[in-house]
C-alpha cells in the first residue's frame, strides 16, 4: 500500500484526477500492472483578493473621496467592518456589481477627518470576506489620501470706529493660516473707500496679517462697513476661506463749508451790498472776526437760521470804500467755524464787490463873462472823471442860449472834457446864468453828479438895426433895377443917435466918410451903424450900375440881305446898339430912300431875344422903289430911344445902305459895244427901262435904240418914268 498528497492547481473550477498508467508498476515476478481506476477530483482552489482606490487620493475642507474595492471574483459578506479605516471615515457601501472581467466592485465615500495635514487610508482585512465557495478572501492594498481639510478663517479689527472729517481707520485682517493671496477686491466695503493693503506677514501663531486704510464717506451720518467676503481668499492648499465678520464705522465726516455771495456785488456811491454766509449744516457759531474784508467795512451779523435745506444761513452788511475803482471781497477764513461734531469748517470762497463809489463832480468856465451884440461865450465843463453821457438838457440856461456841444475828452489828469458854445439873449441890459444841474449826468459806473456852480454874464447885446441905404434916383426904364445915371446915395440910421459908417468897392475897412462915386461901373456900398456901447449893427449893402453915357449904334441890318423887295412883302431892319435900349413913349419909324418908312415892331424885337437890337419893319408898297434899299434917317414920333439907366441915344444922323436888296426893280448892269458904253439900267419889276437920269442923258446922247444894247431878248421896248424924280 502506498499513499500521497494530491495538491490541486488554483483555479475557481478544479477538475483533477489521478490513475496508475499500465506497465507503470509490476510485481515482483516482473508482471506490468494493468492501468488502475481514475480517481477525480473537483472544487474552487483559488483564494479570493481585493484591491482598494481611493479617488481623488488628494483632498481640500469639505471634499470627500469615492473608495473602490475591486475583488478577484465574486464574494460574499463584504462590509464595511471588513476595512481598516484611518483618518477619516467610510460610509455609504454601495455593491456596484460584476464588471465585464468578471470583478466584483463595491464603492464607498471616504470623509477625511479636518486637519491641516490629511494622512487618511483605506485597507481591506484578511478573511474578512469569501468567495461563493468559502475560500476567505485575502487582505487588500492600503489606499492612501492626503491633503488640507482644514477651511482657513479671517478676523478684523480697526484702530478706530467712531471717525470725523478727515480721520481714517487702520483696519487689520487677521487670517487663521498663510494664505495664497488676499487682495482689497476680496473686501465689502460700504460707506467709505479701502485702500494702501499691506502684507505684513505671518506672526509666531501662524497667523497670516494684512492691514489697510479706511477713509470714509463725507457724510453728516457716516454708517461704513467693512467685510472679507466668503470664499474671496484661499490658504495655501487652496481651501476658500469664510466670510469674516464685520467692522462698523460712525461719525461726522463731512467738514462744514461755507458760500459768500454779495448782493448787489456792483455798487454805486451811497450804496451797502448784503453779504450772505451760507453754511453746509448747522455751525456752532460764526463772528465778524472770522472773516477777512478789503475794500469796506463788514457790520451787523445777523443768524437768519436753518434752512429749508438744513443750511445755517447767516447775513452782515458790506460797506463799501470810497473809490473810483472798488475793489472789495469778503471771505471766510479756513477752521474759523465748526459743525457740530467739531469738524474744523473749510476756508470760503472770495466773493468780489466792485463798482464805483466815488460821485463825480463837474466845474464851469466861460472864457468871458461880459458880452456884446455878436458875442458868444466859450464855456468848459470840467468834471472829475470820465462821464457816461452829457447833454445841453443836462444844464439850466437863463437868458441865452447854449449849443455846439463838444466832447473834448480825457485830459492828462483824467477830468472829462467838454465845451460849448453860449449865445446870450439880444437885449440892452443882459443879464444871464448857467449852471450843470444836480443828478443830471452820471459817471461810466451810474453814480449821480453834483451841481455846478453858476457863470453869470451881463452886458449889451443888442445891436442897432441896419441903416437903410437906397439910390437917390434909380433912373432910367425899371425904378428898381439899380441901373442909374445920378451917384446920389441916401443913407438913413435906425437911431440918430448912432453913427454910421462905410465901406465902398472892395475897400479893406469902414470909414466914417461917405463915398462919391464919379465913374460908370459898378458899384457896392456897405454901410454900418454903430450904437455907444460899441455894438455894431448888420452891413446894410448897396451894389449899383452908375451909367452916365448915352448908347450909340453898331449897325443896321436887313433881312433879306439881298434880292427884290416886291410890292406885299416884308423887308426886316434891325437896329443895334452897343447896349441894352428901350422904346419910351411913341412908336418911332426910318425912313428910307424907296419913298417908304420901317415901323418900330416891338413884339418882333422881344421875339429876337436881344436886349441891344431894335426891330423895324418895312411892307414894300407899289409905289416903293429903289435899286439898292438906302435907311437915310430916324423919325423919333414923340419917343424916346434910352438905355438901362435912362441915357437917350443920339439918333440925329442914322443912316445905312443895302445894295444887294432891290426894291421893284432889278438892274441890267454896263454893257460896252465898240466905243459906246451902256450905263447900269434899272428894270421894273414887268422887264421896262426905267428912265432915271442915267438912263435919260444916255439916250438923249445915243438916242433910245441905244438903251437896249446887250439887255435880254424880249426886253419890253416901252420905258417907264421914275416916279422919285
């Protein structure tokens, strides 16, 4: 008999056997066995296992882990008393299942404990678990995690929370551990601004410091607050760290100021402006000697109160300097006044009053004071300064009359500078005033003028009236035309108390001689009449034409010229003059050598536009004839021939000739034939010889054939008699 041990392989399905192979064996006579029965074998040989994950395996305050447990295969009874928990603890076991590899999962959450330095781990006990065959199942790995559970914490403190204007507050921040980072944008800040965050480090305790500014609101009721906010910082693990609690500040932080307004802030002379302090808030006093003033005097403080805006307000009255140019100002001096919390008050602004305080005054002058007939006085207005307007109806006039008003200007002392001219009244006895009226200009600023004194003036101002002047006699056509032959010049005074005197021809001054005029021409006399006072009246002026020689003729024209006056028609002769003449009394003719006279024609003389020329004129009658038309004389009628200034022409020999005018006849002129010469024949008007003396001694020497030598064929052969002989 033989025995041995039989050591299955590892596996979740045994199936093992064991036999004798044949001829493997042989007894003892040498005889191979025969191969023996199969003993199996059957069964689960592999012990289970177990490995353990812990994910994350790294952890912060507040996270947790997901521990997996991965078995070999499936098991039975797995608990979470079968693990070896440190730093932390396990729960919510939950059994995932089989895996596709045939793995039993079971999860569970790791919390770690709260601790700056995590050392947690998670290990599966031996034995305490099985497969579904009951082999017990073997200890597992040990999972480790580590990290920083613990949140960091942060405390504030200020060095001050009750604040007035201009304070600050150190706040500290205290942090329970070094943190990563903390800046201002981390804090809650109401009622104020955080600023200038110094790290100044970490202290023995491992507490981590930062300080910073708090500078509050301007405000009357300060309410500021500052606070770290939750999760606004981490420790250096990167934990967020809580909110911290909150730091409270109160106060008065807003300092009082203060507004100067002056009302009017431009003056005039006698004038006040009412200058108003108007406060941000109640102000616990304020007194003259707060404020500084130039230019016046500041009076009468008065409180007028709160306002319906909760401004102290309070009034004075500002006085001004006398001044041309004002330069005043008023202002509030810089903690001269306080709140009620105590906050010193800001310095005021500066509010100006200009203007001009200062009247002005004028003074008169006249550059004289007694006046004649003619006179006038130059009168200057001096006033003190510069002036905004100035007129005549700025000045009271008493007999006269004052104009031509002229703005000189500024002098080199700065007195405003006009003139004017003053004409008195014309009177025997002048008695006259002037005088600026009071409020009646204003300087360039609007401050009313005082009154001038009064310029009185006196004297005589009347001037005697004109002398009449007159020509003794104006002779000659017109009695006004002072065209005259006599000299004599009539002078009369308006006052026989005057004197007279005269001035003649362009002479350069007056004499007290009356003029004779001897020679013709023109002639201007100007004559004055002078009162006792010396007034001297308006020229009374005489300008004449002294004409003593009579006109004389120029000549006498014909019109026609020239041809045959026939019988019915007009022969024109105009008589010329070395001067303007006129017909006096009747109507005067010319006689002429045709047995005919010329009328004097006083409408064609008008028509002529000649002053100096006569018109006469001649109808040529059947019994008028002539060979050349002859003027032998004037026939005077009862009239008179006379120029401008009365002179009659001497029309005693007047006498003219016209051979080119033919009255009823025509002239056959010479003709020579041999040794015989014919003499000029007259025709008549029918072509017959008219036998004058000429023509008759001819033809009684040659005898009447004769007369006919060389005249047109178709000459009449009857003659005609001269009538004239």
């Amino acid at each position: 008999m033989y025995t041995a041990t039989f050591t299955p392989d590892v596996s979740n399905a045994e199936a093992g056997s064991v036999k004798v192979n044949a001829s493997s064996y042989s007894d003892t006579a040498g005889n191979a066995g025969t191969v023996s029965n199969t003993v199996s074998f059957t069964g689960d040989t592999q012990v289970p296992t177990v490995s353990v994950t812990l994910n994350p395996d790294t952890v912060l305050a507040g996270d947790v882990s997901v521990a997996t447990f991965t078995f070999s295969e499936a098991v039975s009874g797995f608990s979470l008393a079968g693990t070896t928990v440190h730093g932390g603890a396990l729960t919510n076991l939950v059994h995932v299942g089989l895996n596709g590899a045939g793995h039993d999962v079971y999860t569970a959450t790791f919390t770690p404990d709260v601790s700056d330095t995590e050392a947690g781990s998670v290990k599966v006990n031996a034995s305490s678990y099985s497969d579904i065959a009951g082999n017990a199942g073997t200890a597992s790995n040990t999972a480790t995690i580590g990290g920083d559970t613990l949140a960091p914490t942060v405390s504030i403190a200020a060095d001050r929370n009750a604040l007035l204007a201009g304070q600050t507050a150190l706040v500290t921040f205290t942090f329970s551990e070094q943190i990563a980072s903390f800046a201002l944008g981390d804090v809650t800040v109401h009622g104020g601004a955080l600023g200038n965050l110094v790290h100044v480090g970490v202290n023995a305790s491992g507490q981590d410091i930062y300080t910073a500014i708090f500078t509050p609101d301007e405000s009357n009721a300060e309410a500021g607050s500052v606070q770290v906010r939750a999760s606004s910082y981490t420790d250096v693990a990167g934990n967020t760290g809580a909110a911290s609690g909150t730091v409270n500040f109160t106060g008065d932080t807003k300092a009082p100021t203060v507004s100067v307004a002056a009302s009017p802030s431009t003056v005039l002379a006698g004038q006040t402006s009412v200058v108003t302090f108007t406060f941000s808030e109640h102000v616990m006093g304020l007194a003259l000697n707060d404020t500084v003033v130039a230019g016046g005097a500041l009076s009468n403080l008065v409180h007028v109160g709160l306002n319906m805006s909760g401004q102290d307000v309070y009034t004075a009255l500002f006085t001004p300097d006398i001044n041309d140019v004002l330069l005043g100002s008023i202002r509030i001096t810089a903690s001269s006044y306080a709140d009620d919390a105590g906050n010193a008050g800001a310095a005021s602004n500066t509010a100006t009053i200009g203007g001009d305080t200062h009247s002005p005054t004028v003074s008169v002058a006249a550059d004289h004071t007694v006046l004649h007939a003619g006179d006038a006085a130059l009168m200057t207005f001096t006033f003190s300064e510069a002036v905004a307007g100035f007129g005549l109806g700025d000045i009271t006039v008493h007999g006269g009359l004052l104009g031509s008003l002229v703005h000189v200007g500024l002098n080199g002392s700065g007195h405003d500078i006009y003139t004017a001219i003053f004409t008195p009244d014309v009177t025997d006895h002048l008695s006259a005033d002037l005088a600026v009226a009071g409020a009646s200009y204003s300087d360039v600023a609007g401050n009313a003028g005082a009154a001038s004194g009064a310029i009185t003036f006196s004297g005589d101002t009347k001037p005697p009236a004109a002398p009449r002047v007159a020509l003794h006699q104006d002779t000659g056509f017109s009695a006004s035309d002072h065209i005259t032959n006599n000299a004599l010049i009539d002078c009369t005074n308006s006052d026989a108390a005057d004197t007279l005197r005269f001035k003649a021809d362009g002479a350069s001054s007056f004499s007290a001689v009356a003029p004779v005029f001897t020679t013709d021409g023109v002639h201007t006399v100007t004559v004055q009449e002078v009162d006792a006072a010396g007034n001297v009246s308006v020229s009374s002026s005489l300008t004449f034409i002294l004409d003593t020689t009579a006109p004389h003729l120029t000549g006498i024209t014909a019109t026609p010229s020239g041809g045959v006056g026939a019988t019915g028609s007009l022969v024109q002769l105009t008589v010329g003059f070395n001067e303007t003449v006129h017909v006096n009394g009747g109507t005067p003719t010319l006689t002429l050598n045709d047995g005919g006279s010329a009328i004097y024609d006083a409408a064609a003389t008008a028509l002529l536009g000649d002053s100096s020329k006569l018109v006469f004129d001649h109808i040529v009658s059947s019994t008028n004839r002539a060979g050349s038309l002859a003027v032998t004389g004037f026939a005077a009628n009862g009239a008179n021939v006379v120029d401008l200034a009365g002179n009659a022409a001497s029309l005693s020999a007047v006498s003219a000739a016209f051979d080119a005018l033919h009255i009823n006849e025509t002239i056959a002129p010479a003709y020579t034939i041999g040794a015989i010469t014919r003499p000029e024949l007259h025709l008549d008007l029918g072509g017959h010889v008219i036998m004058d003396a000429t023509a008759s001694a001819f033809a009684g020497q040659y005898g009447m054939q004769y007369l006919f030598l060389g005249l047109p064929a178709g000459t009449p052969y009857q003659t005609v008699a001269d009538f004239h002989l």
